[in-house]
C-alpha cells in the first residue's frame, strides 16, 4: 500500500521507495530525515481543507510533513513489528 | 577577522542550536553578514574559565553537508574553511537533539568526519527523558570518540561542563577517548552507523508522552487547525492596537515634553524649527509606533519558537499549492509583516528557484511593519473607534481588513507569476515538524531587543537624516516677509511636489502626500514624519495648530476618499530602498527588483485610484 493510502495512526514500516521518481534534491532531503527502507512510519495527519493537502507522518523518531506526490512514491507494509526493525538495523 | 579562538555551533535545524547559542553568550551577540550572501552571520563573545576569551559564531542548522540552499551552503563552507570572511573553525560544538539521536548523529558523524576538534553537545535531554528515552552520553563519547555532554540550554544546564571541555580542546589536551574507527563516508554506511551508535547509547526507552501528538490534533485539523490559525493571527493584529495605548502615549508625552523645553528655552528662528519640526515631531513621530512593532515582532518570534510556525506552513501548503507556492513560502511571507528584507532573505530555505524567486517578488505585498505607523495614523483619524460587536473594535478591523488585502494581492499577484514569468513544475513540500516547546522569556526578550535596537537605530539615522533634509527643503527658500503664501507652497519640496501631484491627482492624492511619498522612499514610516514636518512648518507659530495632534490636522485637511486612497496605495507601497537593495543581491542583478518596483507602482496607482473613484461615487465625505 501506498503511504498516501495508510490509515492514520495506523503504524507501518516503509517497504520500498521509489527514489527515481523523485526529483534528487527531494529524494536527497528525505534520506536526511531517516526515510529508508524498513524504517517505522505512522501517518498523522492529512493537511487541506479537500484532503488534497501534504501529509504529515512520523518517521523513526521523527514527524515530517511531505506532499503527496511524494508520498505517494512510498509503499508501506503493516505487519509485526521486529521484522521492520531488523530490516532498518 | 579577529585573532581570537573561533568555536563553531553547527547541527540540524530544530535541535536547540540557537538556544544553546543565547545561553551561552547572552546579550554579547554580533548580528552580521556574511561577504556575498545575504545569510545572516550570528557571532558572540564567551569567556572560558581561565578568563581567555573566544569566539563564537551559530551557524545556520543543516541536515548534511550536501547543501539544499544559500544558508546550508555557508554551513558547509565555513566547516570545511572555504567561505570567504571567515577563518576555518578551532573547533566544532555539534548539536544534537537528544531525542532524534539516529537522524542528528548522521550528520554529527560527517562532521566529526572533518578532523576538526570536536565536543557534541547532546541538547534537549530534558525533553528525551519527558519522551522515556534515557541515554548514556559516556557510551555514545567512546563509540563518538569525542566528548558528549548532556545538556538542556533553556535551563542553562551542563554549560559549564561545555565550557570546560572547550577549553580542554582548545589548549589542545589529548582526546581521552579512542578516534573513531576510519569515518565511513556513503550516505547509507553513515546512517546505518549512527543508528548503530544511537542504540548504544540508549539505557531505556518507553512508549513516550505525546504531548505534541495531542495539541496536532487540533492544530493540524483541517477546519479546526485553520480556524485556531485564522484565530491567532486575528488576536495577533487586534493586540498590536490594544496593548500599545499606554506605551504609545508615553511616548508622545515625552516628545510633546521636549518640544515645549526646546520652544521655551530656544527664540524663534531657524535653529527652533529645526529641532522641534525636523527633529522631534519627524523622528518622534516615527520612534512612537515602536510598541507596535514590538509587538508584532513579539508574536512571530513566540510562533516560531514553540514551533508552530510550520504547523501554519503544513495548513497553508494546499492553499499556497493552488497558486503555485509552496507551504514553505508561508514563514518568510509571515515574517514580512514584521519586515520585507528578513522576509526575502528567509526564502533562502526554498529550495526550488522559481518558487523562491515568486515568494521574493511578492514579500513586499504583506503589510510590514514599517507600513503600521502609516496605517495607525490614517485609521487614528478617519476611522472611528467604534465597537462592532464581540468586543472587537472597528480600528482593529480595519487593520485585519488592510492585511488581508496585502494577502489577497500578494495570492493573486503569485498565480498570475507562476503562470507568466516564473512558469515551471510545481515545487515541493518538505519539512521537518519540531516538537512544540515552551521558548525561554529572556530568548524571546533578546530577539525583541535585536530587533528594538535595529528599529530605533533605523529611526537615528534612515529617518532621521531624510526628515532633516526634507525639513531643509521645506523651509528654503524663505517666503518673503510680508507674502501672504505659504511656506510649504514656497519651498522647493512644495515645487517638486506640486510637479509630482500632476500624476497623482487623479487618483485623491495631494500635494502634501506627493511631498511625502519621496522622502518614504528611505523607509516607508517616513511618510508620517514627512506628513508630521509639513504641517508643523505649515502651522508656523499658530499655537492652536501646534497643539493638535498629526492625526487631527490631516482630519481637517483630507477628504476621506483621499485617506482611504491613501491607505490603498501603502498596501503596495512600492517605495522602500531596502527592499530593493536586498532584492537585487538575493536575485543577483537589477531585473527582478526593477521588475518587482514596477509591478507594485502599477498596482498602488490602481488600487488607490479605484478606492478614490469608489468612495468619491458613494458619497463619502
């Protein structure tokens, strides 16, 4: 599932991004916030009056908020907690 | 340079850097420039604890040292000893927020990376503990193989131990912990290490008290997040009228005191006037709104520094999307309502050329607070201080109304650039959502003296020399002894003016607003203290005219239509130097502040000409 698609406060882990579709700037500055593959995520909230607006998510220990373009270039997975974090280890 | 010991504050964006900063140097801070760009360079004075002085300078919080924009980039090249005016650093402090050790160690350990030496300070450990992270700051000192020190700079704690270890590495004292194995250098192999180290460094952590969480689901609510937004800056505008009364008659107390001691003790003549129309109706005409300003600052520095401020982006990004902006475009364009030039050099943050340039064009439409002095006045006089229910005053919403007009245009101005000269892909979205936290008083009353300082030195020198060279203009020529004309008709001002008002009378301008549009080139308050000159030269030694207030005299001279075209015109203001000045270095050349003067000339000319017309066909009088 998308990360544009997650329940929020639903928690999840990142299963793969598709950095190609960003621009390399953007891709570059959300490596630098700890988005990467296995790392834990959580939408929380979902900005604009018509949901059309960015998405704020928590990733790791961190919330970031991204539009949703670029949300939309992350797949997310819920599942058991300890096979995300070995992953993201 | 100077020759003192330079220590560098560096780390990512929101981890308590520029607390740590003022804790450490208290008032003794250096606000400068860095040659070339217009980022800001914050420098301060410490002493160590052998009385040895040192300097040191904040600098501008990055993610990495892959810079994203002009601030990120001064970062990188100061570390690495590369820009220009500044000396390489002695030694780094990096910055670390305690509670997002995986993500700052990152960076932290690209800079350790650099060889330079170095002392972590691991900040904000009061608010990890309130989050149930523990975390053992000697574990991470050996895995770092540099020194780590807990500390919590709105408190002031463990700045002493800071200080110690930075005199320690200064004298150059051996490290006591083992370097770090060789610096592993791809963007994956760095981060993989220091989530590896943040582990280490954790004795416990439990689910922690989202206290941030909880007030996001109210701020970030799309109806109700907007509503509070909407709110706040609402209850912002309403205060800048309501708690200023007292201070501002103060302040006039005093001016109108010193204008009696200087007619009282000085005869009649050139010198008098002088002193008291140039001198002290002009610049305390001016230096009168500086509770005002204060006050205005005062909200934005307590929005940005409990961290709501990108809480209004994140609401704003839909809004700012739909005319080609990005939500990040809303903290500069917040920040020039208190001044256009902190504003544009505040899109440095923008990473996309084009969404910045299209924030820098339209920064000038938001109402700053050199525009106030000129509001108040006109509103002080022509608008009554009525109630129009729910203890909101007339005055006060007219104000909001002025603002919202700034916004209006500056929305409307950005959709019609992005679809002309500044065409391109939409930009993007992306920011880090700090932590709400409560600012320390004495930070927040450092900034507003900053920016006291800044304004009454601008009210010294701008205003002052521009009120006394139109003050000389007004009164020479001398009207012949005996000539029934006025003074101000005489003068060369009142000549040029009278010239100027030929393009300015269609839209209700007169000749005494032509006159004082040239001086409010220099700084748009100008405009009150040019009115205030004039009309204190006109009135002569006619005692009843002195003692009236700039507000009473334009009452009696202006017809509304005028006040309101007048009002009109300064939502687009185009005249102010400064604005112009940093345009051009931020946009590198004269086309895009030419183009930006030119535009808002045409707009102001408009709008105060329909505002005229308008009025004038409803009968206002």
């Amino acid at each position: 599932m998308r990360l544009t698609d997650l329940p929020l406060r639903q928690p999840a882990y990142v299963d793969l991004i598709d950095w190609t579709s960003l621009p390399a700037s953007d891709a570059q500055r959300l490596r630098e916030f700890g988005l990467c593959e296995g790392a834990s995520v959580e939408a929380l909230h979902h900005g604009g009056l018509l949901g059309r607006g960015p998405i704020a998510c928590r990733v790791g220990r961190m919330t970031i908020a991204m539009r949703r373009a670029h949300a939309a270039a992350v797949t997310v997975r819920t599942g058991p907690e300890t096979l995300g974090s070995e992953l993201g280890a | 340079m100077s020759a003192l010991p330079l220590v560098a504050l560096v780390g990512n964006p929101n981890a308590g850097k520029s607390a740590l900063f003022n804790a450490l140097t208290g008032a003794r801070q250096k606000l400068g420039n860095y040659p070339g760009v217009t980022v800001e360079r914050k420098a301060g004075r410490l002493s160590l604890a052998d009385g040895r002085p040192l300097e040191l300078v904040d600098l501008p919080g990055t993610y990495s040292l892959d810079p994203a924009s002009p601030d990120e980039q001064v970062t990188r090249d100061v570390v690495m000893g590369r820009q220009a005016g500044e000396k390489r650093p002695d030694a780094l402090v990096i910055v670390v927020d305690a509670a997002n050790l995986d993500n700052h160690l990152r960076f932290a350990l690209e800079l350790i990376a650099l060889g330079l030496p170095t002392i972590v300070a691991l900040n904000m450990v009061d608010l990890a503990t309130r989050d149930g992270l523990e975390l053992d700051a000697a574990a991470l000192s050996r895995e770092l193989g540099v020194p780590v020190i807990a500390t919590v700079a709105v408190r002031k704690r463990g700045l002493d131990h800071l200080r110690t270890e930075m005199e320690g590495l200064l004298n150059g004292a051996p490290s006591p912990y083992p370097a770090p194995a060789s610096a592993p250098r791809d963007f994956e192999a760095t981060r993989q290490e220091a989530r590896r180290i943040a582990r280490a460094g954790v004795i416990r952590e439990t689910p922690s008290r989202r206290l941030t969480a909880a007030v996001d689901r109210v701020a970030l609510h799309p109806l109700a997040g907007l509503a509070l937004l909407l709110a706040l800056l609402f209850v912002m505008f309403q205060a800048v009228y309501a708690w200023s009364e007292a201070p501002i008659a103060m302040i006039e107390g005093l001016a109108e005191a010193a204008a009696t001691l200087v007619r009282d003790a000085l005869p009649d003549g050139i010198l008098r006037s002088f002193l008291v129309d140039g001198v002290i109706n002009g610049v305390g005409s001016v230096v009168v709104f500086l509770p005002q300003i204060l006050i205005l600052f005062f909200f934005i520095l307590m929005l940005e520094a409990t961290g709501y401020m990108v809480r209004a982006a994140f609401l704003m990004d839909g809004i700012m999307a739909k005319v080609g902006l990005s939500g990040r475009a809303f903290i500069p364009l917040l920040s020039s309502f208190a001044c256009a030039i902190p504003g544009i050099m505040a899109t440095r943050t923008i990473s996309d050329p084009k969404d910045r340039l299209t924030t820098i064009l339209i920064a000038p439409l938001m109402t700053c607070s050199a525009r106030l002095p000129v509001y108040a006045v006109i509103i002080g006089a022509f608008i009554p201080a009525r109630d129009i229910g729910f203890g909101i005053g007339l005055q006060g919403f007219v104000l909001f109304c002025l603002y919202l007009a700034g916004i209006v245009g500056a929305m409307f101005v950005a959709l019609i650039l992005r679809l002309t000269v500044t065409k391109g892909a939409s930009g993007s979205f992306l920011m880090e959502m700090p932590k709400y936290q409560w600012p320390r008083p004495q930070d927040v009353l450092l900034g507003l003296w900053q920016r006291a300082v800044i304004f009454l030195k601008r009210a010294g020198t701008i205003i002052f020399t521009s009120t006394v060279i139109l003050w000389l203009l007004l009164s020479f020529p001398r009207v012949p002894e005996g000539d029934p004309a006025s003074q101000v008709d005489h003068s060369i001002a009142g000549r040029v003016a009278s010239g100027l008002n030929v393009v300015l009378e269609p839209i209700g301008f007169n000749r005494d607003i032509s006159l004082a549009l040239i001086p409010a080139m220099a700084a748009r308050e100008v405009a009150v203290s040019a009115l205030a000159t004039v009309y204190s030269i006109d009135a002569g030694d006619d005692e009843a005219a002195l003692e009236q207030s700039l507000g009473d005299r334009l009452k009696g001279q202006w017809p509304l239509p005028t006040a309101l075209a007048f009002l009109a015109w300064f939502i687009f203001a185009p005249q102010c130097i400064s604005t112009i000045a940093v345009t051009r270095r931020e946009t590198n050349g004269w086309k895009w502040p030419l183009f930006m003067v030119g535009y808002l000339f045409a707009l102001a000319y408009v709008a105060a000409g329909l505002t005229y017309w308008t009025a004038t066909a409803l009968g206002l009088a």
